[in-house]
C-alpha cells in the first residue's frame, strides 16, 4: 500500500492466522447494525458517567454477528502472552477462579474502569477494523490521508480482518505512525453473561470474556512482537466484571468521546463536522475497513482546518499508561 513496504508473515504468526481463519469461517456477517441512539452504561448504585459528544441520533459503530463459543475457544493460546509486567497474564483457569461468582452492575459503552478521555492536551484518533463478510476491506484513502499528513493513529483490530488481510496487517504493524490495539477475536460484545448490544449476544462466561480477549492478543503479539497494550470490543460495549477481567489481563479498556463516522454509516460531511469539533483530551472513534464509507473524505476535510488551528495529534499510547 502505497509508501510502505510489505512484508509477508512467516511461522507461528501463519499457524495463529490459520487458526483465525477457522474461527472466522464460523461466523456470520460482519454488519453495521442499528441501534438505540446515544446508548450509555446503565449501573446499579453507579452515577451516570459523562456522555460522549456524539451529536443527535448517532448509529452505533459496525457490529459482527454471533460466533459459537467452540470457534472462538479455539483461539486461546494455550500459554498466555505476557503483559510486559516481571509475571504473565494469568491463564484462563486463574482467571475463571478469579472472577466467579461476580455479577455486574453495568453495561454499556462507557462503564466504571472505562478509558473514555485523555489528560493529554492532544487528540487521539482511533480506527476500527472489524472482519467478517463485508468487513475485511481497508480504507486506503483514509490511511493516505494520515500518513501524507503525518497525523498518528491507533488501529483497533479484530482477528478476523488480520486473517483476510495479511500482509497489510504486518505492513501496518511496521510503520511507526501507527500502533495496532486489540479489538477481540469475534467482535462479540465483551460480557460474562451473554448480554447483547444491537442484537449481538456478548461472550456469555468468564471463559468466553477471557478467549475473546486473549486469543486476539495472542496473534497481536506474533504480528508486532509487543504485547497490545489496548482493548475495544465489538460493538463497543462492556459489562463492569469484563472490564476488570480485561485490565487484569494487562490491557486498557478504551472507547470514545467522539463518535466520528457512526460506524462508518455518516456522510463525509457529517464526518467531518463531527471530527472538527474535538477538543484537547478527545479519544475520537471511526473505522478504516469500509472504503466505501463517507470516512476518508470526511477526515481528508476535516484534518488540514484542525491542524491549522494547532490541534494536535497522538497515538493512545503516547497519552495513556496502560
């Protein structure tokens, strides 16, 4: 792609993208679905938390269909990665001993222990990329307009998209203005017990929650070599326990305070109003798998004004400590 050089993946990373493979053969299609506009975590005993500026009657970003719990087990490595800590993240049967008996409290997109904002005085650009039938392209013209601008991203992808593309995914993982985050391995909603968003049934156990987020980071680490310090599920939505699960496993939960391209369903303009209206600390979600979508026009608008104006830009991890 353009001004990056591509590299084939060789070795284990071919064995965990194979197994991706067999997984996402089980799955149904990767869909932009509706849903209840403006959705928030809903809690027990729990404030609401501040809502993200998403303007009126935002879609919600695209959604997967649902996966058997068999293909994505299927994707969880036997040993666990490590988090970079001195120990490993714990094993699916820690984890299964820690979190029984817990129930949540919350679901929704912006949950207690949910990354919504940063301190930073800069704006963080994130972009999904989702997999599934309909969802394995690659926004060509978005990633042009980012790099000919020298604007940073982070990518979150699924393991899926990974699978179908390969060689774009190393390339991607090898160019420093980009830093590849975890964005599940069936882009399920991230439950530990079946709860759904959009109509997709999330992960429905804590052994579900733990290989939709392990197996993922599993291909993430032979893919770029460093543990992905970064987490979005499906559809964006959380319960309260699989967050914790998911910070216990070494990576941030991270979502938005701006929805940019309402899962790559709004028009260029509205893209780029939207996108031009962020503020210092803003974590700005959008995809980069739908080329046909409004989003690169959009952001090729909206980018230059914001720059003029010294906004500038970072990577989540240049503005988070995970």
């Amino acid at each position: 792609m353009g001004d990056s050089k591509r590299r084939p993946l060789a070795g284990r990373r071919s064995v965990l993208l194979g197994m991706a493979g067999l997984a996402s053969a089980a799955l149904t299609a990767c869909t932009d679905g509706g849903g209840p506009s403006g959705s928030v975590a809903s809690s027990a005993g729990t404030a609401k938390p501040t809502l993200p500026r998403t303007g009126p009657a935002t879609p919600p970003p695209s959604i997967a269909a649902k996966s058997s719990e068999q293909a994505v087990a299927a994707l969880a490595p036997t040993t666990p990665p490590s988090t970079g800590h001195s120990s490993p993240a714990p094993s699916r049967h820690q984890i299964e001993a820690e979190f029984a008996g817990k129930h949540p409290k919350e679901w929704g997109l912006h949950v207690t222990g949910v990354v919504n904002r940063s301190p930073s005085t800069k704006v963080a650009l994130t972009f999904d990329a989702c997999g599934g039938h309909g969802g394995t392209g690659c926004d060509h013209a978005l990633l042009q307009t980012l790099r000919r601008l020298n604007v940073p991203a982070t990518l979150f992808i699924n393991s899926r998209w990974i699978h179908a593309n390969p060689a774009l995914s190393a390339e991607l993982a090898a160019d420093p203005l980009f830093e590849l985050a975890n964005h599940g391995t069936a882009h399920l909603p991230l439950s530990v017990s079946g709860r759904a968003a959009y109509g997709i049934q999330g992960t429905a156990t804590v052994a579900a929650a733990y290989d939709e987020l392990m197996g993922n980071q599993a291909i993430l680490q032979e893919l770029t070599g460093k543990v992905a310090r970064f987490f979005r599920p499906g559809t964006a939505f959380y319960d309260d326990v699989a967050v914790e699960m998911t910070r216990r496993l070494g990576m941030l939960p991270v979502n938005f305070t701006v929805n940019g391209d309402g899962g790559a369903t709004f028009s260029a303009a509205t893209v780029a109003a939207e996108v031009g209206r962020v503020v210092a600390g803003d974590i700005v979600i959008s995809h980069f798998n739908r080329p046909a979508a409004g989003t690169a026009i959009g952001y090729a608008r909206a980018l230059p004004q914001l720059l003029d104006h010294g906004v500038s830009f970072a990577r989540l991890g240049d503005v988070l400590t995970a």
